[in-house]
C-alpha cells in the first residue's frame, strides 16, 4: 500500500511507466488512496506484471490481497481484517 497521501502522486502510476513504457493500466485521475500487490512472471518467454490494483476511499473496508511468498504460492492478506485488529489491540476503537 502506498501511505504517502500528502504530496500528490501516484507511485503505482510511475511503477507502471518504468516497467511498461506506457500509461495503460493508470488509475483513473483523482484515485489517490489505493491498494495495490503485483507479480513479475514470465509466460511465453515474455516477463509480464500480474496487477491487483484496488482503489480505496476513506470509510470502505480494505480489501483482500495475494502476498507472493515463493514461487507460485500466495497467501491471501486481509488488510481491513488486519487493520481492525490492530485498532482493537492498540484500544483504538
């Protein structure tokens, strides 16, 4: 996740310019909170990136992502799960 959410800018957006050359698969404009997992692959002797690209706005439930652990193994994360157990052991809510 990219926390960064004073400065404008999009590091997703830039991530898929270095690697693509393009502006593709950007999100739309004004997509500022957003969460995002990736995975290099090579199909075809062609390396591709393999995008989860979920655009967040306050007040909704994070979503769920793959954590790339080894190889072709993921572990799916539970980021709004995670999130709401952390506030609860910090007494937050």
């Amino acid at each position: 996740m990219d926390v960064v959410t004073e400065r404008p800018g999009n590091l997703h957006d830039e991530i898929v310019r270095l690697m693509t050359g393009t502006t593709s698969a950007n999100f739309p404009s004004g997509g500022r909170l957003y969460a995002v997992a990736y995975r290099p692959v090579i199909r075809d002797a062609a390396v591709e990136l393999d995008v989860w690209a979920h655009p967040l706005a306050v007040g909704d439930p994070l979503p769920v992502l793959p954590l790339r652990l080894v190889g072709d193994y993921f572990l799916p994360v539970d980021l709004n799960a995670t999130y709401q157990e952390t506030c609860r052991r910090r007494r937050l809510v």
